[in-house]
C-alpha cells in the first residue's frame, strides 16, 4: 500500500527570520459579520485597496446572478466560465504528480475538523485545507492544529459567495479578510485558493492574481464527491459513485493526478471522508496536498516556507506551475451548502496555546512508501 506519509518525527520549524510569531487572540468583533459579503467601503478594505493599485485593466465581463448563479445563455465571449464552459485557463486543475490523488477540502474549519484531523494523522496523510474566513475566526485553535500536523492552507473566500457575482472590490474584500484572519492565527500568508462552486471566470482571475493568488479547481465532476448533498443522497450513493472514478482512473494512463472535491463542513463529509480515503489506499495511489502535488516549495505567499519534496521525480519549483488543462464542472447550478456556525463552546484541539509563540511549525511530507 502506498501512502505519502508525515513523519512524526519531522517537524520542520520555519525560518525564524520569515515567521512573525502569533500569540495574538483573534476578536470575531474586529471582524466582518460571518458569511455575509464585507462591505468595501471601510478604512481596512480601502487601505487593501490602495496596496493592489489599478483593478480597472479587469475584463469588462457582467456580473453573474444567484448563489451559486446559472449558466449564461447563450455564453458570454471571452469570458473563460469554468463552471458552465469548462474553460480553466491557467487553473490549477489537476495534480501535476502521476498516480496521486490530491487531498482537499472545503468550507472548514468547522467542528467536525477534528475528527477528520484525527483520522488524517492516524493514517499519516497531508491534505490542503481550503478555508471559510467567517469560519477561521470562529475556530482558529483548529487552523493551528492543521498547520502544526502538516497540513497545507488555502483559501475559500470569507462567506463562500459566488465570485462571478461580485464586484472587483468585493472579491478583494472577500479574499482580503480571509487572509488576514489566518495570518492572524498562523503567521501565514496564503497564495492558494479555491473559488466556491468552482464560479471562477477571466474577471475573477485578472483579481485574485493582482493580490497573488492561484486557483485551484477540482479534476471534473468525475471527482466532486459530492458529499455536501448528504443527507439528501445517501452515503453509500457517495461512496458507489466515487469508487467508480476511482477505477476508471486506475484504469488509464495516470500520468497526472487529480483533485477531488470533499468538504470538512459536517459529521456526514467527515463520516463519508474516512471512507473514501482507503478505496484509493486500496487501489495504490498516493495522496498528498496541493503544495506536494504541484512540487510549490513556497507554498505561503509569506510567513515562512517549509519544504515540500518532490513527488514521482518531480523537482520542486520556486512557484506552483499552471495545473494541466482538465474538464470542469458542467453541472451549471449547485445547490449551496451550509456554512458552519458560531461556535457553541470549547473546540476540541491537540495543540497547546503557546505553540506559536516563538515560531510556526509545519510537518514535512515524508517519502512515498511501499
């Protein structure tokens, strides 16, 4: 069985020359209001603002409608939709490592994280977290302990709004907040992220590059699991249906990954999460995050760097390379699912509130066993 394992015992401490140590409680006051979309007319959006300069080189593309929106009929030109066409440009949509499946999931953390943080350590995994800002805030001893079990962070907005749906300045605010939120907790800048719904197009993208973000899309609807339906389909359908792509993957050439879709929003992903997990330990493919897959040996945009080694012989790179082109989802609507809410007491963590008092440190993937 092969694995891409976290040595327990290389737990890397980052540069103490590039990690700004936080021991600093976030105050959710001080804060936007939860899974609402920030307002852009603050002292703080204004000043982000100012720091990324001119947003009107963005392409000219109208704002979509819904949460998430339709499929515009007939396509607009030009505008790259991955949603509805397809269209990835430079995205990050499959795992650049062969024969490995990309670990990620979404919309955490939330408090059924960790469980599944649990049961990642038990197996000696690495996922990349892509995370709610409304949500860091209200539990950021989770996203301390994600990041101190060698987990990689990503972002997911701040209340998992549509992006095509908003303006320049509200994207900013968007990703802005959620940014400052798990600097706040870690130390760390983030530089990866993922647009929810996969509702990304060539507006969005002019944005997130100018605050120097790279998307990550999923490998197609083949690999959403599609387990923020649950309750309404049953798990065993969740499980059937993946297990499926994970045979016709096995099937074929797999000279590149893939990313999957999964979510740590509740009991059930969790649940169904620890179950989708062993068929591809079953089937021989490894697992790793998006850091490890795209061989990103920076993969914070500040705060430190950990290394991250190669995966199948690939050779780590200053920056993550574009993801091959892969097909995107083309389910058009999505039903939206629920965000996680205010804590209700203490959250359940393994890490100590001094941990990062001097430095931040982050586990290291360890090599591909047999």
């Amino acid at each position: 069985m092969v694995k891409m394992l976290i040595s327990s015992l290389t737990l890397v401490v980052l540069s103490l020359s590039a990690v700004t140590a936080q021991n600093t409680p976030i105050v959710v006051s001080d804060y936007p209001t939860p899974n609402e979309i920030p307002p852009t007319n603050t002292p703080q959006v204004l000043e982000w603002l100012k720091e990324i300069g001119d947003l009107s080189g963005a392409p000219n593309i109208p704002l979509h409608t819904g949460n998430p929106p339709s499929c515009p009929n007939p396509p607009i030109k030009d505008e790259c939709y991955w949603t509805c066409d397809g269209c990835a440009a430079d995205d990050i949509t499959a795992c650049a490592a062969a024969n490995t499946w990309g670990l990620t999931f979404d919309d955490g953390p939330s408090t059924a994280t960790p469980t599944l943080l649990n049961f990642l350590k038990t197996e000696k995994l690495s996922a990349t977290f892509f995370l709610i800002g409304s949500n860091v805030i209200q539990y950021p001893d989770t996203v301390k302990r994600e990041l101190a079990e060698g987990h990689h962070l990503a972002s997911h907005t701040w209340s998992h709004h549509a992006l095509t749906t908003l303006t320049n300045e509200q994207i900013v605010a968007e990703m802005k907040w959620t940014e400052k939120a798990v600097l706040a907790a870690t130390g760390l800048k983030l530089k990866y992220m993922r647009p929810p719904y996969g509702d990304i197009n060539n507006r969005v993208r002019f944005v997130l590059k100018k605050m120097g973000y790279i998307p990550v899309d999923w490998t197609g609807d083949q690999f959403d699991t599609n387990d923020w339906k649950m309750p309404s389909i049953t798990e065993a359908a969740v499980i059937a249906t993946f297990t499926k792509s994970l045979d016709t993957y096995v099937a074929g050439n797999k000279t590149q990954g893939f990313y999957c879709l999964e979510h740590d929003l509740n009991n059930n992903t969790v649940s169904a999460a620890q179950k989708l997990i062993p068929l591809g330990l079953a089937r021989k493919i490894n697992i790793a995050n998006v850091a490890v897959c795209q061989s990103d040996a920076t993969p914070y945009q500040a705060g430190g760097t950990a290394p991250m080694p190669a995966v199948s012989g690939l050779t780590p790179s200053p920056s993550a390379p574009a993801g091959a082109k892969a097909t995107g989802s083309t389910s058009g609507n999505v039903s939206q699912p629920t965000i996680a809410g205010k804590s209700s007491g203490a959250e359940s963590t393994a890490v100590s509130k001094g941990l990062f008092s001097a430095v931040a440190a982050l586990a290291v993937i360890g090599a591909i066993f047999a």
